[in-house]
C-alpha cells in the first residue's frame, strides 16, 4: 500500500518537480509496487489525453471558482501538521476530480464530451456548494475517493491539526512510584498488618538509606534470588527463620572465615549435599576441604561450634531447600557480592533478623516479587523516591 | 442554584460537594481522611489534592494550568484578581472536570482518564485539555466590568446564592452577570476555545457532533431554539446534557465562521461598554435578537448537512433493517445469545431506568432483564457475556467507583462479585473463562485480568499516564485480545496482544491499524477468528469495517448516512449494528457485504481552521520547564483554618413574628466565610426590627452557623427568617439556642446511602416550643439531644424531574428535657416507590409511627403536632412538604396532636408536562408535574379516651420556572380536604412559590 510521501512523490515526478535523485526512487518504486505502476500509468494516460483536448472556453464562473480555491491553497504558508490537499498542484486537483469520475463511468473517460461534462459537473457541485454555505471544500477537507486511501474504497475525512502532542508536553513526578500501586500484590503487601509493622521498625527504615542495602538492590544476583522457589520456600521454613534469631548464626555471618568458606564453590556444594557425615567423608572435596586454613579456623570459631549443637542448623542441613539454595547460582554469586557481605554485619540488618514481622515478610512472596521488580530497585537508588513509596503506602487506606 | 458546569457530567455543586465531603467523611474519621489533603501554592494557583498518591500529576496540573491561563489572560485581556482553586480527586471512574467562579475561581478535576463513548468528546492528554476548557469558563464568568467590580467592592466579594437569602440571587447577578447564562453559552465558549488550544482536538471537529445535526437534517427533525433547548433539550433528550455541549459549541462556532473570532469573542467579553446579560450583549455586538441569529444558524446548517448528506449518498448507502420498532437511547456493548438466537444489551432511554435486555433477532421482541443502578450517560455500563454458562457480567456505578456484578440470565440472579473494583471495558475468555477489563485507578489505566470465580483481580499491564487501553475483546480461543488504544496526542489505534505472553508479563502491542484521528471503536473477534468487525469515523462518519487478521486488509461494511456503531457478527450474511438516530440508537440487521464506495463529510471546524486562520495561533505551546522539586518543596498539608477566609458581606431582610403573633420586618447584614474546599464554612447574620410593636428584648436578631465536615454548630438569639415575611409556616423563636451536630455516614454506594446524626441542643427563654410553632412551651429552658439513623436508596430515570423509585426509612430518637422532666421520643418513617410503566410516572407508599415514651403525654415536648401542607407562600425548601412526616394538608398548622402516632399515605405522581417553547430566553417555564395523595392518620390510638382518626385527599401541581438561566423556581398550587373525629371538615388552598 502506498503512502501519502510516495503518492506525492510520483504526482511530483508527473509534474517534473522530482530532482534526480527523488526520479530515481520512483523509478524504483514503480518497479517494485504495482500499485505504484498503476498510479503512474493512470496519470500518463490523462496526461495523454490532456494533451489531446483543445481549448476549450469553460462555463461562466468556473474560472473564478478554480482561482478561488488555488489561491486559498496558496496561503497556508503558516499551517503546520497534517493536512490533505498540501500544495496540491493543477493537474494532481484535476487528477483528483477526474478519478472520481473515472471511477464510475469508466469507459466514457476516452472521450472529450466526457471529459468537458466531468469538469463542468465538478463546477457545479462546487457552484452548489458555493450558494448552498458559500464555501467550497476546505484545503482540510478530504480529497476525493481512490488510491490515496489506506482503506480502499473509502475516503479519508481530513481534519486540522496543529502541533501534536508528544511525551515532552507531560511533566510527571515520580509516576513510576504510583504506578507501584497499581499492582494488586503491592496492593495487598502494603495494606497487609505484617507490612504495617515493620514500615514503623526503626531498623528497617534504617535499612532502606544503608548504602550496602541500596547496593544490594540494584544487583541483578539479588533480584534473581527473590524469584527462586528455593529461596522462597526457605523463606517460610520454620528452621531457617529461627535460625535467623539465633546470635551465633548472626555472629557466624560477620565471621570472616564464615564469610569467606561462603564463597567457596566446594563448601557450598558440600552444604548441598547435607550432613551425611558418612557420605561425606567419602567425598574427595570434603576430604580436601579439611585441609583448607580458612576451613580449619571456621572448626575452632566458637560461633561455628555453637552452630553444630544448634538444632535449627541441624534441621537445616536436612532441608532441601536449604540444600538445593546453596547450588543456587545467584545464591552463590551473592555470596561473593561485598554488599552482601557488608550487610551482614549492619546493625539495623543483623537487628531485622530478629524482627518477627520482617520474618514473616521475607516469607511474602508479594515483598519478594516487589524487591524483584525493575521499579522497585529503581525506587532504592532514589531516597527521596524510596521514601515516598513507603510514606504513601502508610497512608494506604485499610 | 448555579451549576458547576461539568464537562460531560450532570453534577451540580451542590451535590458534587456533598459527594466530596461524604466520600471523603464517610467510612472512617474525617480527619483522618483529609489529613491526606495537599495543598501547592504558585502566584496564580491555589492546588489542593485529596491524596500524596495524586502527587505525581503537580507537575502536569501546574504546568498546563500556567499555560491555559497565559492564554485566556492574553486573548481576554484579563488578569484575575485572586488565585484560582484548583481541587484534584479521584472520585469518578472517568476523568471530568468543573469550574464556577463564585465565590472563588474555583476548578475541579477528576484525575481518570476520559471516557471514549462514540468519540464524542476527542482531545488529547487530559490536564491540558481539561485546564483549556475550564479557565475558558473562568475568564469569560469572572472578568468583570466596572459595575461588577463597584458591587464586588460593595460586597466585599462575589456572592453565591443561598435559598436561605434569596435576595442573594440579586447580589450574586450583579457581581458576575455572566455566570447567569445558558448551559449551551458557557460550554460553547469553552469548547470551542479547547478545541484550538489543542490543535484542533475537540468537538468543533467532532464526528459525534457532525453525526447529531447531520441525523436532525436528515430526518427534517426539529432543531431545538434558544428557549427550546433549555426546556426540552436538556431535560428529556436522551442526550440531556450533552445537548448543551452540542449546540452551544456548533452556535459559537457557526458565529466565528460567519463574523469572524474577534466579533465572536466580543459576545463573550465583558469589557467597558459591554451589557451584563448575555442576551443583551449579543444584540449589542452582532445587532439582532439571539432568537433571530438562532434560527438563521438552523437555516445554515440544514444547508451544510444537506451538503454532507449529498456526499453520502454520492455513493449507495447501506439500507439498515431495524430489528425493533423502538428507539433505545443509549446502549453498551452488545452480545449475540446463540442460545436464544437474541441480543444481550443495556439501555437508557428517558422514562424508565437503565436496564440490560434481550431482544429476539428473528421477531424483535425486548424483554427487559435487570435494572441497571448507577447507568453511565452514553454507554450505560460495561457488558461481558459467558455463553457456555449464560452469565452476563456488568458494572454498576458506572460514574463513580464501579462495582462488579454477575447476573445468572438462567435463574435471573444477580450477585455482586467485586465493590469498588474500578473496572470497566470487560471482555470473557472464553477458553479459561477469566475475565479481562481495564481499571482505572489513581489516573492509571490498567490491563487487569480476573481469574473464575472473580473474587480477585490482578495486574496484567499498567500502561503509562496518558495512554488507555478500552473496547476490548478476546478471541472465542483465548489465544489473543485486541483493544483500542490511544496516547498522548489523542491519536488511536487498533491493537492485538498474544495472550500467552501477556501472561508472561509482555504486554507488547501488534497495531493492526492506525486509525489516527478517527477512533476504532468496539471491534470484536468474529467466531472463526479470521476477521475483526468494528466502527470507526474514518470517513467522517461512524461506518462498520471488517478487519481481515491474515491479510491484514480493513474493509468498509457499511456506507452509513447517520453512523453504524457496536457491531455484533451472527452466522451468515448479516450483522447486528446499532444506528445513531435523533432519539438513541436502534439495533438493526445490514449485510455484510463491501459497499462501492464511502465518500468523507465536511468538518465545520475545518471551514473555520482555514477561513479563519487565526485560530492555527491558539494552541498552546510547548511544556514549559517545571521545577518538580520546587514544587514538592512547596507542598504542605491541607490546612482549612490557615485558608479560611471572608468570602462577602451583604444586606439581608427578614422577617420576626413573636408569640403574640406580631410581626416585624429586619434588616441587617449576612457575613459568609468559607476555606476553599468550601467544607468548613461560617456564616453569621444580624439584624434589627425597628417595629415598635415588638417588645424591646425582641428586636435584635442574631443567627450564627458553623460547618465543618460532618460537624455543624449553631446558635441563634430570636431567630428570623426571610420567609416569615410571607408564612404561614414560621420558624422565627424567640429566645437563644445553641445546638451541635454530627452527621456521619456509614453506607455511600451510588444511589445508596445510610446515616446517621447525633445532634444536642439547648434552648432559653422559650415561648414556644421551638419544633412546632404556635404551641406554646411548658417550660421557657429546653435541652433536647436526637439521633437519627436515616437510609435511602432513590433512583430516577433519565430526563427526570424527581426521583422516581426506591425505598427510606428514618428512625429517630428525641428526647427533651424541659421543666425537670425528660421527655424521651421515637419515630419511625418508611417509604417505597415504584416507577410505573407510564413513563415517568410514579407511585409512592409511606407510613409513619412514632410515640413518647414515658412522661406526661399532655406535655406539648411530649407531643408531635400535625396539619397543613407545610409550604410557606414563599419558600426555600422542598416542594413537596405534604410528604413530611408532620404535614397533614387539609387541616391548620399543628391543629392536631398525639403522644402516639400512625400515619401512612399513598401518592401518585403524574408524568410531566414538558413545555417546548413557552418564555424567553431570560425565563421560561420548563414542566409541570401533579400529585395526588391520600392520608391517614390516628393519634393515641393506645387511649380508647383521646384516640383520634382523620384522613386526608388532595391534590398539587407544580410549575417549574427557570429564569436568569440558573434560577430554578416551582409555582404550586394545592387543595386539600380533611375529615375526623371531633373536628369539623376542612379544606386547605395551597399557593407556593419556591424561588430557588
């Protein structure tokens, strides 16, 4: 289907106002769209037949009318926008009305009679026009039915229009952080108790302007990890969260050999594996791991000791969540991430463990699909935007 | 009383404010609701917000505020002396707007995005627009000429008319005389200067508007006049309102074409040497009667109609055949029941309430299904339909916050299935059977899907501010939904979005068609999924296309000389479209076949555009740079004292009469203060009878009114009243009082409401008693305190003049202590309404018992005191006072009593008698309406000594008046007949004339 460029651009070419460059593509274009053939053939052929007509005096009043509407085109030097009718030349408005008549009476169209009859017809539709409102069609108005139309067979109404209006003409604030409430999981997360709670912890809203939080939320590992079923299912596990309240497991993650033996690839498989003691001291990795140094002085580290009695790390060792998160690539990836590391000794985050609610919203599944979306890590590296979500989520009404 | 005028709303002021401070005073504390309220002050600009979650739009609101402002002061001349209010909320489900300059410049602007209803409204992003269209309201009522300014002066402010001081219309006219026009006058104004502003996006080059006179010529139709319009157009056109849109934007713009903008303009300016009414200022521009330039405008556009029709029908036009014989009015989206080989669609036609019905393709029987509450103006309600358990979901309070409903058509139960879900655009799929709609929420739109049994719904996609998503439809597969969709520059298009990967979260649009400037509406699937049928102005005029999916080809299906909209596909040749006619839309049978050829019509606003060039300046530039940290730096709580401000002083006159039954005349000054929400509001009254007649400590009075929210104070010192001047009834008292009240509300859902008020009051040297006048008090010191819990649930069709159906029920509790005794009361009022087949027409049922308990039942504060029909002969309360509790026409004021009471009537309301053309533009009458009632009562019936019965007929008719545009005025005329034990029978005449 042609557009209204490449129909100017073929009228023009039948006008001899293309440059050569502009000859060239529509030489292209007719060789590669037959709709375009068809155009071009069509106005060569009046072109013949204009050739053909003598002068002929045409009826009183036509000529005025013509020159009235050619010199309203005239001045539309200021109009901007899209327009139909733009500059139309003599013979494009003269192609115009003659495929309209050319349309219905196809075979007649060889003869002068006709051709004179379809002009003096289009003079009097416009006289009609002229003595019925007084005005002949606007340089707005549609143009008559036929291949300029996208929809075949009907023809486009034309309609003023100035400047359009684009995204520069919207100035917003902020609307990403509105646009959060749109979600009915936010919806439900912030007007839930749990969320109400821990928005008035001191510790969390510490959290929020902690810059290895911040860090944090913006890692691709962090957001990954809060989509994982493994995660999400540890989450709720009632061993891993009294675990999360239980000071040596707190202590043993500022410990830095912990910390350090987290990163490695080997003690994570060799967590994955559980606490099958037999099972493992028959693993070559086990057994080189007993030679590592930072392993060695984990086994004397009286957090780590204190950790072997506790019964929610032994119960741990047997979950399979558990298990299946410590192969978990972006578990063990934020394992090595600084900011997580760095978290894990903060204050306000080592005080949130202990927080029964914050607890029970790390086991929300809409708090972890909000921490994981784009806007909501957007949101942390903005305080000002961060603080506003979380002040009008307060003012949610229940 | 003068309208806020609303874009496309029927809001009043007063109700709009009452909705305001109900919602936001209804379910929890006030204060803590409206502690959320933010307020930005700019020079120019006072923006207050109801929520922090609007706080996102400050930018956008000030900015296109700041430029439409520019623009009006500049074209005007004109700056105005005060900031304008500016209110934003997000009460209604579609986006609207309002402005009135008493007795601040004051706007107001639902948040929504616009409604898409047959394009009749186009314009692109929505603070913009909305701020062109209002402060053109603002500058053309607001700017004053050198008498304005004087009485401005005089009454230290503009005044707004209360019914409590009528003489307030007077003041109110003479400090802004142009606000005191026609509906059609404001709204033509503002819309014509809003479409160019835009860049032409609005209804001066509106196919919707076009489609409307075009149909009129056509159909040789009567065109409504000056007076008409205001009378019958607005009142009982199944466009009502929207007539006033209409018209006033084609009058303006026929105007401009014809003398040019500047001359135009002048009508509207209100500059030296300019005429305070509107009417008189036309002849003193253009120098002939309105009347007169009116009916050569009709001539003109038959000419230009008849223009347009003979560019249709250049080509054949598609012969509809209608499946019914009636007119429709408005209709939704419609939906072919196989099942019953039937059409499944809501309506609403003046007469009788909106409701969803089933009409037969094959007889055209309509069977009408399920009443509608809350219908929306042109589209009713949404509409979705599950043919494999023929269950129809709907929406009701379509304006407001909508509800989401499931009517089963197998049993005819319906089930609420979510309140407030703020959904509309709903659509079935059919392969999982969830629901998809679009909610709107906060100003966003957003794609939502509400999985089976719908007690849920969840986030597919929010799309970003300024774009909407609506008319949707999913394939009979699942596989797929296509929507309309448009953005910020107003531009449409038709979209298709695979449904497994909006599943997935990607809600990526395939445009099948770029539609441009003229809106694809309601396309659906056809049953194979191989094509799309829809309507579209494309042409100019509302023609059906058919979209072929593979191809990707539209085809025109219909060459439509009025407009084809909301195509339903049916197995075979043929479809179901509705047809715009001058009364609604008729559903009608057209083949589906491709017409020769569909010519374009003519645009008026285009003729102007050229012609008129000047008009290409008027857009509004680009956005101008805003400081978003600025502003939010600038923006604080609410607060309603630091805003409370004096809003005017003016003279009052009233009326005294003491216990002796002498009256005297006062005068004095009434001062108004009010915060700009106009929710805390004090008014303070003094006056001095000078009557020598009057004993001395009678002729000071002093009345004293405080509101806030739902709190009320009041105190009075000898309390007068304007309409004492006149009687029978009277309220002035001597004495002092001070009373508290609070009214909350426990229920507000649409047309639904219960409340209840506690209200404590204390009064000193009485002579009567101040419920009930002439009886005298027993004690001169009363202390009473009420509760009442009051419901109601009224409903009326559209071109109503009351309400028509429905039930209330007050029950109340009083007691008094006066004279060392308590004297403790109950009541209980009941009422049920049917609106009857004749349209409009109704029949009401209502009882009522009450009784004091304990104490002396002969104590007059024990007592309830009934008779007459309760209107004073100039009166400022309802019209119909023979419907109170303690009315009883026929009988004297107060003439009976009883400690124990039971009452019931029955009343039948006529049809209105609409008057077409009777009066001129500055007053003329609008209906007349009669009511016939009968009653009966029985007081002490417990006492077999003092019981007595009586019963009550009669009958009263009321004449609705407007003048000066605004002033709704009722003439009735009544008589009554009354019979009963120990009294003789008497009759009652009743001549009333409520002046607002």
């Amino acid at each position: 289907m042609l557009t209204p460029h490449q129909r100017e651009l073929i009228h023009r070419e039948m006008d001899g106002e293309t440059t050569p460059e502009e000859s060239v593509q529509v030489g292209e274009l007719v060789a590669a769209q037959p709709e375009a053939l068809a155009l071009m053939t069509s106005l060569r052929e009046l072109d013949a037949i204009f050739r053909k007509v003598p002068d002929h005096a045409p009826p009183p009043g036509l000529r005025p009318l013509i020159h009235q509407a050619m010199s309203s085109t005239a001045t539309r030097s200021r109009r901007t926008g899209r327009t139909h009718g733009n500059t139309p030349a003599f013979s494009r408005w003269i192609v115009q009305q003659w495929n309209s008549v050319r349309n219905l009476t196809e075979e007649l169209m060889q003869t002068k009679t006709v051709l004179i009859g379809a002009a003096a017809a289009i003079a009097v539709v416009a006289i009609i026009g002229h003595f019925t409102v007084g005005y002949p069609p606007s340089v707005f108005d549609a143009g008559t039915i036929g291949a300029s139309d996208s929809i075949v067979g009907v023809q486009q109404a034309g309609r003023y229009r100035g400047r359009t209006m684009t995204d520069a003409d919207v100035s917003l604030s902020n609307p990403e952080v509105q646009a959060l409430f749109q979600d009915d999981k936010v919806l439900k997360l912030v007007q839930s108790d749990v969320f109400r709670t821990i928005m008035r912890d001191e510790s969390f809203r510490a959290l929020q302007t902690n810059a290895a939080y911040q860090a944090l939320q913006k890692d691709a590992d962090y957001a990954a990890l809060q989509k994982d079923a493994a995660y999400a299912a540890l989450q709720k596990d009632a061993a891993y969260m009294a675990l999360q309240k239980d000071a040596a497991w707190q202590a043993l993650q500022s410990n830095a050999e912990y910390q350090q033996l987290s990163r490695d690839e080997t003690f994570r498989m060799l967590q994955a594996k559980g606490v099958d003691r037999q099972a493992l001291e028959k693993d070559a990795a086990y057994t080189a791991l007993q030679k590592d140094a930072a392993y060695m002085a984990l086994q004397k580290n009286a957090a780590w000791q204190a950790l072997q009695k506790n019964a929610a790390w032994q119960a741990l060792q047997k979950n399979a969540a558990y298990q299946a998160l410590q192969s978990n690539a972006a578990y063990m990836a934020l394992q090595k991430n600084a900011a997580w590391q760095a978290l894990q000794s903060n204050a306000a985050y080592m005080a949130l463990q202990k927080n029964a609610a914050y607890q029970a919203l790390q086991s929300d599944n809409a708090f972890r699909m909000l921490q994981a979306t784009e806007t909501f890590r957007m949101l942390a590296r903005d305080q000002a935007a961060s603080e506003a979500f979380l002040t009008q989520a307060m003012r949610m009404e229940l | 009383m003068p309208q806020a005028h609303f874009r496309n709303s029927a809001l009043t002021r007063g109700r709009a404010l009452a909705l305001f401070v109900a919602a936001f005073s209804g379910l929890t504390a006030p204060g803590r609701l409206s502690a959320q309220f933010q307020e930005l002050s700019t020079p120019t600009m006072h923006l207050i917000y109801t929520s922090p979650l609007q706080s996102y739009l400050v930018p956008q609101v000030t900015a296109s505020f700041e430029r439409a402002r520019q623009f009006h002061q500049q074209l005007f001349d004109y700056v105005p002396g005060d900031r304008t209010n500016v209110l934003m909320h997000d009460l209604w489900h579609y986006g609207n707007a309002g402005a009135r300059p008493i007795t601040e410049n004051h706007v107001t602007i639902g948040i929504g995005p616009y409604g898409h209803d047959y394009e009749s409204a186009p314009a692109p992003e929505r603070m913009v627009s909305s701020m062109n269209h209002e402060l053109a309201h603002i500058f053309t009522s607001d700017k004053p000429a050198a008498s304005d300014r004087a009485f401005r002066s005089i009454f230290l402010g503009k005044v707004a008319p209360t019914p409590e001081v009528p003489l307030s219309v007077l003041y109110s006219y003479l400090t802004v005389p142009r606000w005191y026009a026609p509906r059609w006058y404001l709204e033509g104004i503002a819309t014509y200067l809003e479409t160019w502003m835009n860049g032409g996006m609005g209804r001066v080059i509106g196919p919707y508007d076009e489609m409307v006179f075009r149909t009129i010529v056509r159909d040789s139709a009567r065109m409504y006049d000056v007076v008409g319009l205001e009378s019958e157009g607005t009142t009982i056109d199944f466009q009502v309102g929207s007539n006033s849109y209409l018209y006033g934007t084609r009058f303006v713009s026929y105007l401009a074409l014809q003398y040019g903008n500047d001359r135009m303009l002048s009508w509207f300016d209100r500059g030296k040497g300019s005429k305070a009414y509107f009417a008189a200022q036309f002849r003193h521009v253009f120098g002939t009667s309105l009347e007169e330039e009116w009916s050569r405008w009709i001539e003109w556009e038959k000419a230009w109609q008849t223009g347009n029709l003979a560019a249709i029908r250049q080509h054949p036009v598609t012969r509809a055949r209608p499946l019914t014989d009636r007119v429709l009015g408005s209709v939704s989206h419609a939906w072919h029941d196989s099942a019953t080989a039937s059409i499944l669609v809501a309506v609403r036609y003046p007469g009788q309430e909106a409701h969803i019905a089933s009409i037969d393709v094959a007889s055209g029987r309509f069977t009408r299904i399920q009443d509608i509450p809350g219908a929306s103006g042109l589209s009713v309600t949404s509409l979705a339909f599950d043919p494999s358990s023929r269950t129809l979901f709907y929406t009701t309070n379509n304006s407001d916050w909508r509800h989401l409903l499931a009517l089963d058509l197998a049993t005819g139960d319906t089930r609420v299935l979510l309140r407030n879900a703020r959904i509309g655009d709903l659509a079935f799929n059919r392969a999982d059977r969830a629901l998809w709609g679009v909610r709107h929420d906060n100003g966003f739109s957003t794609l939502v899907r509400l999985p089976y049994p719908y007690t849920e719904w969840n986030q597919v996609h929010t799309l970003p501010y300024g774009s909407d998503l609506f008319d949707l439809d999913v394939a009979h597969d699942g596989s797929a939904i296509i929507a309309s969709m448009s953005g910020i520059s107003g531009d449409q298009r038709l979209v298709r979005m695979e449904m497994a990967s909006l599943l997935q979260g990607d809600a990526t649009p395939d445009v099948l068609y770029e539609f441009g400037d003229w809106s694809p509406s309601n396309f659906v699937f056809s049953d194979d999924g191989r094509f799309l049928y829809g309507s579209s102005y494309y042409s100019g005029v509302s023609n059906i296309f058919r979209y072929d999916v593979e191809r990707r080809r539209m085809q025109p299906l219909s060459n439509a000389e009025t407009g084809f909209f909301k195509p339903v596909p049916l197995p075979g040749d043929s479809l179901v479209a509705f047809e715009y006619s001058r009364l609604g839309f008729v559903p009608s049978m057209i083949p589906e076949t491709v017409p020769d050829s569909v010519s374009a019509v003519r645009f008026l606003g285009n003729e102007i555009a050229e012609r008129r060039p000047e008009v290409q300046e008027w857009m509004v530039g680009p956005m101008p740079a805003v400081d978003r940290d600025a502003l939010a730096a600038a923006t604080t709580g609410y607060s309603a004292l630091r805003n409370f401000k004096l809003d005017n002083v003016y003279p009052v006159v009233e009326g005294y009469q003491d216990s002796a039954g002498t009256l005297g005349v006062a005068g004095g000054l009434r001062a108004g203060f009010s915060d700009r929400l106009g929710a805390t509001a004090l008014d303070l009254t003094a006056s001095y009878s000078p009557a020598p007649s009057l004993a001395t400590d009678e002729r000071v009075h002093l009345r004293a009114d405080f509101r806030s929210w739902n709190w009320r104070l009041s105190g009075t010192f000898n309390q007068a009243d304007f309409y004492d001047l006149f009687g029978p009834t009277r309220t002035s008292r001597r004495g002092y009082s001070l009373s508290g009240q609070y009214r909350g509300n426990l229920i507000i859902d649409g047309p639904t409401e219960l409340s209840y008020t506690l209200r404590a009051a204390a009064y000193g040297n009485l002579a009567t008693v101040p419920e009930f006048q002439d009886v005298a008090a027993s004690s001169d010191k009363l202390a009473t305190f009420t509760g009442e819990l009051d419901y109601q649930s009224l409903r009326r069709s559209l071109g109503a003049t009351d309400d028509e159906l429905g039930s209330t029920w007050n029950l109340a509790f009083r007691g008094n202590y006066a004279g060392s005794r308590f004297q403790p009361r109950v009541s209980l009022d009941l009422s049920r309404g049917f609106l009857l087949p004749l349209d409009h027409s109704s029949i009401w049922f209502r009882a009522s018992g009450g009784t004091s308990i304990g104490g002396d039942r002969e104590d007059p504060f024990a007592r309830t005191y009934f008779g007459g029909f309760g209107n004073n002969w100039v009166d400022y309360r309802d019209i119909k006072q023979f419907r109170g509790t303690e009315s009883f026409p026929g009988l004297e004021i107060n003439q009976v009593s009883g400690a124990r009471y039971g009452k019931a009537q029955v009343e039948w309301v006529s049809p209105p008698l609409r008057f077409r053309k009777v009066g001129i533009p500055s007053a003329y009458f609008r209906w007349a309406r009669l009511s016939v009632f009968g009653s009966g009562l029985v007081t002490d019936f417990d006492n077999d000594v003092t019981r007595r019965s009586y019963v009550s007929v009669g009958v009263q008719a009321d004449i609705r008046m407007i003048t000066l545009s605004h002033l709704a005025s009722t003439l009735s005329f009544g008589f009554a007949v009354a019979d009963g034990q120990g009294i003789p029978r008497s009759s009652e005449l009743l001549i009333s004339l409520k002046l607002m």
